[in-house]
C-alpha cells in the first residue's frame, strides 16, 4: 500500500521533465581541475519554461551540456523524464547560437537531416516537417539553400530541424544572440508561441535579461566560479501569459527587471571583493 508522502513523490517524478541532483562538474585540462558547477539542483515541469541566467562562469551552457548527455557530471545526476541520462537521446532537442545548416543541402533537407540520423524518414514525417515549414514562414524557401536566407529565417529553419524529431524538451543555447533586435524580438514570439502549442518543456541560456523575464515561466539566477544555484524567481502570470513583444510592456516587468539586475550587480561587486557581506 502506497503511502501519501511516497505517492506526492511519484507524482512529483511524473511531473518533472527534468531533475539536476546535487551535480557537481569538473573541467580538468593540462593546467589543472576547474569547479564548473557546485551542488547544482533543479526541478524543471513538464511543459514549463525556464532560463538559466548569470555572469559568464557560472556554468548556464555546462548545465545544458548535462542535460543534453553532452556531458556526465563529476557527481550526481541528471534524469529527463524520469530516467537517468548517460548519452543523449532524442527525447532532447538542442538549438545552438549557430544554426549550422549545411550549405550544400538545401533548407527541406536541411531540416529532415535529424529524421534521416533517426531512420524516422517517411511520408508522415516528411509532411509534417513541410507544415512546420509552413508555420514559420519557411514554405516558399524549402528549396532555397540556407545562404539565401536572412540571420532570422535561419534560426527558424534550425528550429524546424530542431522540433521535427519531435522532442520533449528543447535546450535553447542563446539562439538569439547573432541576430538584430527587430528579428530577435519576432523570433521570441514565434518560438514562444509554438512551444506552447505543442505542449514542449524548454530551457533557455541567455545574458539577456529582459528576454529571460519575456520568455520564461520561471528564472534560475545561477552565481560564478563555480556555478552555483543563487534565485530561482516565478515570472508573474500576466507577463507570463503574454508573448515576450507584448510581456515587455506589463505591470511588473520592469520592477522584476531591476530585482534581478540589482542581483547581478551584488555579484559584481562581491567578484571585485567590494562586497562586505
């Protein structure tokens, strides 16, 4: 017989897409062992949205590594849909700041390269990687190679390729990064809105606060060398259920904004050693 605690517990399993348990990683070159991550632990729910955001050396792409199978942790572990990652598995999608397409394929083939890496190539597949084409405006340019596209209609066709596995989880390595601020705002929406529709979990590396507030269901405010867990702070609900164009503009952002700035400059401060504290 099931008690309630041990029956909280599986529901609590069932629900997390992916659990970090106290993980602890290591870089060791020939100059010596380099702490990247310290008691790292986290809980991240089926269909939510969550960065990880901090100074650069607090290990935001190593975690994604982790969760990926790029990488096996120095101690602890990892668990995507409740089971434990030791390479990596379909069920994870990852999007790079680079879009890598091949410019000798063109973007259809481009986007069917991970289904013919999974030997998923079929009629289904096929149409429904062309709608999904459709969906983000790539229709009429399936058959265009990717250096006749724009920075932004690349980075939608790497989703595209990203998405048509049809991942669980998709690992967002500031994708946004290369891009101008028009076309980078347009692609927050888009990728918002479609992996809401689709029910998928994500996690986003960036430096950009205002889009981590925009995009996000939650926040993860990681602190530096190593990388340790500093906040993790609920995004409002009416910002969260606004696209990120229209989020910037509700009650509460701007407030959030500054909590999470003010978090960033302790940090500098205590990393210059100004920091009584």
């Amino acid at each position: 017989m099931k008690t309630t605690a041990n029956a909280a517990t599986e529901t609590a399993a069932r629900e997390a897409a992916i659990e970090v348990n106290d993980v602890t990683h290591v870089y060791v070159n020939t100059k010596g062992a380099y702490p990247a991550l310290a008691g790292i632990d986290l809980r991240i729910k089926t269909g939510e949205f969550v960065s990880l955001i901090g100074p650069s050396g607090c290990g935001k792409t190593t975690i994604l590594s982790l969760i990926s199978g790029l990488l096996s942790p120095v101690q602890g572990e990892v668990r995507v849909m409740g089971e434990p990652v030791t390479k990596p598995t379909p069920q994870v999608g990852y999007m790079l700041q680079q879009d890598y397409l091949f410019p000798w394929r063109t973007i259809e083939d481009n986007v069917m390269l991970g289904l013919e890496l999974l030997d998923r190539k079929n009629d289904e597949s096929v149409r429904s990687v062309r709608q999904l084409l459709e969906e983000m405006g790539l229709g009429a340019f399936r058959h265009a190679t990717p250096q006749q596209l724009s920075g932004g209609m690349r980075q939608r066709a790497a989703l595209v390729r990203t998405l048509a596995a049809e991942p669980g989880i998709l690992l967002l390595d500031e994708p946004f990064s290369a891009l101008d601020y028009q076309t980078k705002l347009q692609l927050e929406d888009l990728i918002v809105s479609t992996l809401k529709a689709k029910g998928k979990t994500a996690v986003l590396v960036t430096h950009d606060i205002s889009e981590a507030i925009a995009m996000s269901d939650r926040i993860i405010v990681l602190q530096p060398r190593p990388g340790r867990l500093l906040a993790e702070v609920e995004v409002p609900e009416p910002i969260r259920s606004a696209l990120p164009l229209e989020a910037r503009e509700k009650a509460g952002f701007h407030e959030l904004f500054r909590s999470l700035w003010q978090m960033f400059e302790q940090m500098e401060r205590k990393e210059e050693g100004h920091d009584d504290a």
